[in-house]
C-alpha cells in the first residue's frame, strides 16, 4: 500500500487552492499547506489570531516571534500583508469572507459532519480554538488528516462518535491513501493513491465509495 507523506498532501490540497481564493490554513499539518501554493497564483492565506496575507515558513533564523499565525507557529509576511484585530478576524470568519479553510480532524462522517477538537478521552485536553467559526463560516471546508488510525480504523466514518465541531460542513477530504468528495449521494474517490483496487480501498474505509 502506498501513502503519501504529510507534505505530499499538503501540496495536493494546494494544487485545488484556486487563483483568487482567501483561506484559512487550520493549526498543525494544514499549515504546511503555505508551503506549497503555486508561485503563480494570488492566494490570500487568514489566521485567526488577525494575519491576512501569510506567505511560507520562515528559514531556519528568520523567524519573527512578533509575527506568529493562530498556532502560535512563526509564519511570513507577504508585501501587502495586514495584521488586524482578533474580533475582527472572526468577523471576517462568521461572515462568510473566506472561501476554503483547511482543518485537520480525528473524524468526518460521510455526511461532512466534522470531529476535531475533541476525542473524549479523560486525559486528552480540548482545543476548540475557532475551528468550529471556521467551519460553519468558510463556504468550502477541506480536511487534511491521515485515513487509517495507528489502530487501522478508518476516520472516514458513518456517524462521528467524538463530540461535534460542525454538521455537513466539510466538502471534500485529503488523506495520505486518497482524495474524497462528500456528496449528497455518497463518498466519491477523485484520486486514489494507495495503489489499492476500488474494493480493497472501501473495505480499508468501511464505507461504500463512488469512484469518478
């Protein structure tokens, strides 16, 4: 079975990432996704935390700690770029001015519900953040997330069973094994690259999927 690694998926989310397009790259793996944008494109990247025109990581000893995204990770400015107050980056959030965020996620149900902030273990510590104004409030959501758990579990799933960040909010799924689309009539593979057969892959997920 082949997989992607974490930069090969981000760059294949930033190959969809349209010219034009303001978005919100999520803390952890889709920030990586900065990294990728095709140079030929204006692509608009928001932090929360109140940074409009982010550009890639920083080279080692180039770092600015007065400049830092949401997940407190030193991020770059690109000529143009504005830092503004923190409410009104959730205005612009909630009112519906960002075209794709890119969350990660423990679970997204066939349905696009989506699980990301917490797993409901007693030990593990809930990080909400403003993934849940992000999620109702971006008119594309894209999840980022490795398919199979360390367990072999699929986090594509029928019903989420970890609390709720958001319902039928997310459109389409990057993983390490295959790219989803969530439609009213199912789970659609558009690119598949773990080199299994279509049946092999739905058994791997434990759904039905369409294959386009």
């Amino acid at each position: 079975m082949n997989r992607l690694n974490r930069d090969q998926v981000a760059a294949r989310v930033a190959r969809d990432i349209p010219e034009g397009a303001y978005v919100n790259l999520g803390i952890g793996l889709p920030t990586l996704v900065a990294n990728h944008l095709p140079k030929d494109r204006e692509i608009l990247l928001h932090s929360e935390n109140g940074v409009l025109g982010m550009g890639p990581a920083p080279g080692p000893g180039e770092e600015d700690d007065d400049l830092i995204n949401a997940g407190k990770q030193p991020v770059t400015l690109l000529p143009g770029g504005a830092y503004f107050h923190h409410a009104d980056s959730f205005a612009m959030m909630r009112g519906g001015h960002l075209d794709i965020c890119v969350l990660g996620a423990f679970q997204v149900s066939r349905r696009g519900d989506l699980a990301n902030w917490h797993t409901g273990a007693p030990d593990a510590i809930p990080a909400v953040g403003g993934a849940m104004d992000l999620a109702i409030g971006a008119r594309h959501v894209f999840v980022m997330m490795d398919l199979l758990t360390r367990e072999g579990r699929s986090k594509l799933v029928e019903q989420c069973t970890y609390p709720l960040t958001g319902i039928g909010c997310v459109s389409r799924v990057y993983t390490d094994l295959a790219v989803f689309d969530l439609k009213p009539d199912g789970v659609h593979v558009i690119d598949n690259f773990s080199g299994l057969a279509a049946a092999e892959l739905a058994q791997r997920v434990g759904l039905p999927l369409l294959f386009d």
